[in-house]
C-alpha cells in the first residue's frame, strides 16, 4: 500500500498548528507524488544515523536538542531524511537531559514550520517543567512558528537571529473536496454509513454546513488551548497572543511584542547559557569570542553588570545546584518519585539523605504493603504549572531567568 493516503488523512480535515507557506508547500507536493515510489534509504546510511547520539552535548554539558522540519506525533517509521520529527522524539530527549546529572542545561535549537496538534501540547509541558530543574534557553535559527513557537515560548530565554522569525500562534484546517473531479473523472462514490456525523468530511461530498460547524469549533477549542499556553510559558495575558493573528514576527519585531527576548545567535544563546550556569562550566574554547552579532548582547550585559542580575544568577545556580542534587539522590535510593515531594517541603540535600536512609530502612522491614501499579489507569497526569518541582526550585532559585 502507498503511504501517501495514509498521510493525507493526517493532513486534511484535522487541526494543524503549521505556517500556511509550509501546508501549501505539503499539499503541492502530494498530488503529483501519488504512485511514485520514493527510493528506500540505504540500510547502511540508517544503521550509520541510528549510533549517534540523538542530541548534541557540548564538552561544558550542554545538551544541544534540534527541533527541526515538520513536527508530527510519531513518524511511523520515517526518519529525518523524510523532514519529520515526532513529538515522541523530542519529549524523550528533553527528559533524558533534565534528568542527566551530567547535562549543566539545555538548548532548543528550533527550525521548523510547526505541524501537527496532536503531541505538541504533552512536549510544550515538558519543556516548561524541564526549566524548573536546570536553565533551559531556545533559539530560533531560523524558524519557531506554530506548534514549533509553541514547544520554544516554554523556555527560560527565547533568541531569534536578525532574520529569523516566530509566531503564527494560530490553527488552520484544510478539506480537500474531489466530487467536482470525480464528476470529471466518471467516478460516483456510494457511503453507507450509520451515525449522523460518521460521513462527515467524505473527500468525495461537499463539505457540509454542519460539518464545516464541527471543525470551527474544534478549531477555537484548539485556539483557546494554544493561546492559554502560549501566555502561560511568556507570561503574558491571552487578549496580548490572541492580539496578534497568528501573525510572524522576525528579528526585533519579536521583541518588541515580547515572543522572544534576545536578538541573537546560537553562539549567543551558548554564551549565555554558560553564563547562567556557572564559572565552573564554562568552556575555555569559548572564552573571550565575540561576533558582530554578539554586539547588542554583550552591549546589554555590560550595561547590566552593576545590578542585581549577579545575585540572582547565583542564587539561581544554588537552587538548581541542590534540587539536581536531591534528585539524584532519590535515584541512587532507588526511590525517583519521592523528589517531588522532598522539593516540595524545601528540604536541604542533608536532610533528604536522612529521609532516605529512613524509608529504605521503613521499607526493608517486613509489612503488608500495597501498590498502584503503573500504566494502569490511575495515575493523575502532571500539571507543570502546578509541579512541586518547579515550585520547589522556584523558591529555591528564585524567580526564572529574565
């Protein structure tokens, strides 16, 4: 069977939180590659991509996670040579590096249309709880529009380069009606169905006044989502995102209705984040590089030398220093789900340690004990807004990166 029609339910009469250029670019390309057989990736040049490492780690622990092409919740096979990258992916990656005692922080480095709704929410949450236990900066080189400026807007610092750009905060739906061209053709499709709504979106029918109904609505829930994320990860009110209709903003514009925070590069970003770690983990081949591009930004930290930025870098280095620390602690324990709650009462390293050696000593004696086991349907799903962790570090650190 073709993968082609499999694709095409996955781009028409569903949400999509793409940039129109990109859905227009998608759409003229499938027609004419219908029966075309695309030639198969060497089983060599795949083995060669599937041993590296799925992220970039600096030799100072910076993990570098790429977020680029079009964005689907899992790619069924399809790897990056396709121009698709799953949701899936990218969670996992970003989890995997809060997680790592040996990642320092970590860089989104974003250059993508956007693309699918389904998954983009689940990865923007985990982005903003991964900022609550290490910095977490992002950079638009070139593109963060849509479901791609969703996953960014959740970092700690956004940049975009001078050509960059950002936004399209907006949700768009396609139908592709063909009974004019099966008319054309002599084809006459017959569908039996039963449930009123059950036909809705047939290629080959009119789209429907009801129907066309259902998908407005599913558009404005998917909105009102998007939007209240959007504020939520930037810390502006809805009226300011919705206020901008799903526009693109580029360079300094990006700033100036604050969808990002830095005119800058990925070396910028890098510099930075470095910064925002620590003396200890700065990288020597880094030191004392300055580009033309670096200028407003280094321009903008010496201006900024004399305040109060230092302390509360500090301050922020100490908190995430110690909910890292406790973190690893639990796992050494054999105990990971008990960090939340340790951060949650702001409990020091020295007193966690103690709490552990307690409850493994509680959980060795002989007792009764019952559990709920996992992927059974009982867990409650995170709410990083609401996370113990990130308001643990939060009061440990201080308020985020500015």
């Amino acid at each position: 069977m073709h993968p082609l029609p499999h694709l095409a339910t996955r781009i028409f009469d569903t949400p999509l939180l793409i940039a129109p250029q990109k859905l227009e670019v998608i759409l003229a390309a499938l027609a004419p590659r219908l029966g075309i057989e695309v030639p198969p990736v060497s089983a060599a040049a795949a083995t060669e991509r599937a041993s590296r490492k799925p992220y970039e780690v600096t030799t100072d622990g910076i993990a570098i996670i790429p977020v680029e092409g079009t964005l689907v919740h899992k790619t069924r096979g399809l790897d990056a040579l396709s121009g698709l990258r799953s949701y899936v992916d990218i969670q996992q990656e970003i989890e995997d590096a809060a997680t790592d005692p040996a990642i320092e922080g970590i860089l989104l480095e974003i250059d993508s249309p956007g693309g699918e709704v389904a998954g983009a929410f689940d990865v923007a949450d985990a982005v903003y709880s991964a900022r609550a236990t290490k910095p977490l900066f992002a950079v638009a080189n070139n593109d963060a529009f849509s479901a791609a400026y969703l996953l960014a807007s959740g970092a700690q610092r956004l940049y975009v380069s001078r050509t960059s750009g950002v936004g399209s905060v907006g949700v768009i739906v396609s139908h592709l009606d063909m009974s004019v061209s099966d008319e054309k053709m002599g084809y006459r499709y017959t569908i039996v169905s039963a449930g009123a709504r059950k036909a809705d979106f047939n290629p080959h029918a009119p789209l429907s006044d009801e129907a066309k109904g259902i998908l407005e609505g599913e558009i404005a829930r998917t909105y009102g989502l998007l939007v209240n994320t959007v504020a939520r990860n930037r810390g502006l009110p809805e009226a300011a995102i919705r206020g901008t209709e799903a526009g693109l903003f580029f360079g300094s514009d990006a700033l100036n209705v604050k969808f990002a925070d830095r005119v800058g590069t990925r070396q910028d970003a890098l510099a930075d984040l470095r910064a925002a770690i620590g003396p200890a983990a700065l990288s020597t081949q880094n030191q004392g590089r300055t580009s033309m591009h670096e200028e407003p930004l280094a321009a903008e930290r010496q201006d900024s030398a004399v305040d109060l930025d230092a302390i509360r870098a500090e301050a922020r280095r100490q908190g995430y220093a110690e909910a890292r620390e406790i973190v690893e602690l639990c796992a050494l324990a054999g105990m990971p789900t008990r960090a939340a709650a340790l951060l949650a009462r702001d409990v020091g390293p020295a007193e966690a340690r103690q709490h552990l050696m307690e409850a493994r000593a509680a959980e060795d004696a002989p007792e009764i004990r019952s559990h709920v086991m996992p992927d059974t349907g009982t867990s409650v799903k995170a709410n990083p807004e609401n996370s113990p962790v990130m308001k643990a570090v939060e009061r440990l650190a201080g308020k985020g990166v500015n």
